[in-house]
C-alpha cells in the first residue's frame, strides 16, 4: 500500500539530506544554463529585478527559454530519484505508486480527462469573453512548442508530483500519522513553491496562492484515494501542457508562443473553474475506478 507500508530507510536526518541535495541540484546546477544566457546577453544589472524583464532582454526566443526553464525541474527529478533509491533503499514505484508497477494507463487517463475539461473551459471562456482572447497563432515556433512541451513539461510535473505527492506525502503520513493531514501540508507546501511566480504578484497573495494551494490538496486527495500520483501526474502535466500551447498572457510564469493570448484575466472565475473541474474530475474518477474511503488495495 502506498502510504501505510513505507519500505526502506526513514530516518528524519535522510529526508533532510534529500531535500538539501535535491534543492542544490535543481536550483543551482539545474539553473546554471538560464543564468549563462541571462549574463552572456544582460550582463550584472542591479536596476533589473524583474524575471521576466531579464528573460526578454536576454533575446533569446520564447521556445528557448522555456527549455532553459525547465532544466532545473529534469535535474531534479533525476536527483530526487536517485537520492531515494540510494539513501532510502526505495524504487521509484515504491515513491509513486501502491500498485506493482508504475500505473501508465492511470496517467493517461488522468492527462485525457485534465485535457478535455481544460478544453470545455476555454471554449467557454471564448464564447462569454470573446474579447478576453487575441489569436496569437505562430506556425513555425508553434510547431517547436509542441516538441517542447511534450517532452519537458511531463518531466517538470513529474518533478514536483514525485516529490510532493510521492516522497513528501508519505515522510509527512509517517511524521503524522494522518494521510489527510498530510495531504493538506504537502498542499500548502507546494503552493509556497510557487509564492514567487509573477501571478503571485500580478493578482494578489490570495487568490493566486488559493489556486496553487488548492491544486496541491486535489492532487493530494486523488493521490491517497487512487493509491499512487499517475492520476495527478498526469492531470498535473496536462493542465501545463494545456496552458503552454494555448494560453498565455503577460503575468504567466510559462511565456510560451501559444495559440492564444490572454489580455483579460478574472482571477476569481480562474479559481471557481479550478474548483468547478476538480468537483468534475474527481467524481469521474471516483466513479470510473471505484473510489471507496478506507480501501488503499488496487491492481
């Protein structure tokens, strides 16, 4: 069972060193290729703080960054997972999944559904706000986004679905002793993953934090109730593959080519659509595998 039967080596002081190692990795060694390109192309400039000013004046273009954006998050789930196997004694399946083997039909079927209903709510926004949207199609680096986004993006989820969902939500269910109240601090701790994310500042504290927060406690949820991340990996990667093809706007922290531009943005009716297509999703799911409280056994 994914939680309640961890296997390997637990100690406080393994989680501390993982964390630490995994922290260095990816923000440091992960990140040298970003800041080479930023100071090859801007140089040390005290006067500009701001990321996404800095990622403009490099010259380089949208496709490029975005691959340098996501370095950090390959190198550190390659450490992540090579950390837990050599300091925990634990296989990947043992940090994903409760089943025998990674559950890959699980993942694409989580990314499905993500994809559709993603698809429902633009459709929608477009037919009440037609307005909201500016058609922003670019063939040529469209065509490299999808090559991009479908190799990175999965690799970038994966990254914090293993480590919150996977990793963090079982030390925390074995620090605890509460699945539930590990889920709700794995939650709140990956939306402080994103406290620096321009949306963050471009709409405020609570909403913007709301809806990271949010994410974390429903892919917590459906990770306890479908015993292993597959489903929320792949709902997790679909939502950003989802918003790097089709929708970005000037607060994004993903500034992708896409095929819309977003130049009216209600933050609130964001936060009641997450929550509207997580209702939905969940109880899909809890219908299509059978969801029973108390039952952590699957196949």
């Amino acid at each position: 069972m994914f939680l309640k039967t961890l296997k390997g080596k637990n100690e406080f002081w393994r989680y501390f060193v993982t964390l630490i190692v995994v922290f260095f990795a990816s923000q440091i060694i992960g990140a040298i290729p970003l800041f080479v390109a930023i100071f090859q192309n801007v140089g040390f400039n005290p006067n500009m703080s701001d990321m996404n000013e800095m990622l403009a004046a490099t010259g380089l273009s949208q496709n490029a960054l975005l691959v340098l954006m996501m370095i950090p998050f390959v190198v550190g789930l390659l450490f992540l997972i090579w950390m837990v196997k050599v300091l925990h004694k634990r296989s990947f399946s043992d940090t994903t999944t409760g089943a025998s083997r990674f559950r890959w039909k699980r993942f694409f079927k989580g990314f499905g559904l993500w994809f559709l209903l993603s698809c429902l709510i633009l459709t929608i926004s477009y037919l009440w706000m037609p307005e909201s949207l500016v058609w922003n199609f670019q063939p040529g680096q469209f065509a490299i986004l999808i090559l991009i986004s479908l190799i990175f993006i999965p690799l970038q989820t994966g990254f914090e679905e293993v480590l919150f969902r996977g990793y963090l939500l079982q030390g925390f269910q074995l620090l605890t002793k509460n699945k539930w109240v590990a889920v709700v601090i794995t939650g709140v701790l990956f939306g402080l993953l994103h406290i620096a994310n321009p949306e963050v500042a471009e709409f405020g504290l609570e909403l913007a934090m709301s809806q990271y927060v949010l994410f974390g406690i429903l892919f917590g949820f459906m990770t306890v109730m479908d015993n292993g991340l597959e489903l929320a990996w792949g709902a997790h990667a679909a939502n950003n593959i989802f918003l790097s093809l089709f929708v970005t706007h000037e607060a994004s922290a993903l500034q992708t080519p896409a095929m819309f531009r977003a130049v009216e943005l209600d933050p609130v009716m964001d936060l009641v659509s997450l929550v509207l297509a997580g209702a939905v999703f969940l109880g899909i799911c809890w219908v299509w595998f059978g969801w029973r409280f108390g039952e952590d056994e699957v196949v």
